[in-house]
C-alpha cells in the first residue's frame, strides 16, 4: 500500500506582502490616533493652566492695586493720612525680551509686608509690577518675585479725572496733577507647550488698546484684562474741576 506524503503549503511571497501592507496601514491608523489624541489633551491642559494662571494674576493684581493710598487709621505713616502718591513709576511700553513692550507701575499702601515678604521700614508698602526677561518667555514680576511666567503683554490704562469725567490714558499721558480714579490691567498668558495649535500662527489683537500681536509658534494664549476702582487716593479734585451750583 502507497502513503500518500501530504505536501507542505505556506504564504505566498505576494500573500505576505499584502498582509504587510494591511499591518502598516492599521499602525499608521492607530499613530494618527494616538497624535490627534495627544494634541487635544495637550491643548486642553495649556487652555487650563492658562486660564488658572491667568485668573491667578489678575486676581493678584486687583487686590493689590485696590489698596492703592489705603492707611492704617491707627497708625501715623510718614506722609500723614493721605498719600501724596498711591500710585507711582509709571512706565510705558518698556522692551523686555521674550515679550511685547509693555507697561509698569509701583503701588503704595501702608502694610505689613510687601509682595517680597519684606517689612517695610516706613510703614508703607511699595509694590512695582513689570515684566522681566524669563526662561524662555517674559514673566510678571513683583519687586523681583515671579508671580507669573509666559506673560507676553502686560498693559495698563489710567482712568484719569477730567471736566468731562473719567478718561483712561497710558503712563506717558500722567502728570502730577493727575487725579487716577481707576486703573485697567491687561494681560496675555501664554502655554508653556508650543506647537498645542491647529494653526502655528496665531494674532492677538487687541490689549488695551496695543497690538496687534503676531506669535508663530503654536502656542494656547488668552488674553485677561479688569478694571480697578481706587478709593483710597486722598486726593480732591483741583478747583477747576469742580462744578459749582
């Protein structure tokens, strides 16, 4: 009796080279996927850590800049119950490095401590807000302390008394007889991570009046602006800008 030998069959080289090309385009599938999937969450965590960072320094300037000319009425600081200057240092459209021009000021108020931590010898705290080259982009300094890194703009506008009532103007428009009744704050923050953008070039236009502003490299930004009420000023308005009746 014959045995019949069963003859071994395997793939075909054209077989395997479909089945190749089949794999490739699932695992091409699964890393668009997996990049896609990475982008949105890299978007979503720069959108809110911009947004925390960003309600964080605006908070932290409204808070400070309102106690602007406040006074301790059980304590007799230097220049007497009112503050000749509870505002000051105006600066505007300052160049620094890794941001747009931008603007600073010095706050004063009697305190404990300033922003640093510092007592102050007088009784009189002096806060002085300005941008600072960082690492990579600028930062928000308070007398040298980062409160904030990635701000590209900071900007300020004063609300000024006038015949006509309140009008804001920048720093080089305050003179000494300025009577600041509020000022607006502006900010753009930044995400530390590039390229979390469909588009790599992104425009802002518009912070208190300055901009536009060009960026190309794909980074999340916001733009955080508030108006501040100053009711600790002190100050009367001059006799010119009272309306008798």
């Amino acid at each position: 009796m014959k045995m019949l030998k069963k003859q071994a069959k395997g793939f075909t080289l054209i077989e395997m080279m479909v089945a190749m090309v089949i794999g490739l385009i699932i695992l091409a599938g699964v890393f668009v996927v997996y990049l896609s999937s990475k982008k949105t969450f890299n978007l979503g965590s720069g959108m809110v850590n911009v947004h925390e960072n960003g309600r964080f320094a605006i908070n932290y300037l409204v808070k400070d800049i309102r106690r602007a000319g406040w006074i301790d009425t059980d304590v007799t600081p230097s220049e007497g119950f009112s503050l000749t200057q509870p505002l000051t240092n105006f600066k505007n459209n300052q160049s620094v490095a890794g941001g747009e021009s931008s603007d600073a000021i010095t706050v004063r108020y009697y305190g404990d401590k300033n922003c640093k931590g510092d007592v102050p010898a007088s009784g009189i705290v002096e806060n002085t807000y300005q941008l600072v080259p960082g690492d990579d982009l600028s930062e928000l300094q308070c007398n040298g302390v980062t409160l904030l890194s990635n701000v590209e703009s900071f900007q300020l506008r004063y609300g000024v008394l006038s015949q006509h009532g309140v009008s804001y103007v920048s720093a080089d428009s305050i003179t000494p007889q300025s009577i600041i009744k509020s000022v607006q704050v502006g900010l753009t923050v930044a995400s530390r991570q590039k390229n979390v953008m469909s588009e790599k070039t992104v425009s802002v236009k518009n912070v208190l009046d300055e901009g536009p502003y060009s960026f190309s490299d794909g980074r999340y930004r916001q733009v955080f602006s508030n108006t501040i009420l100053i009711n600790n000023s002190g100050s009367l308005p001059p006799d010119e800008l009272l309306v008798s009746e």
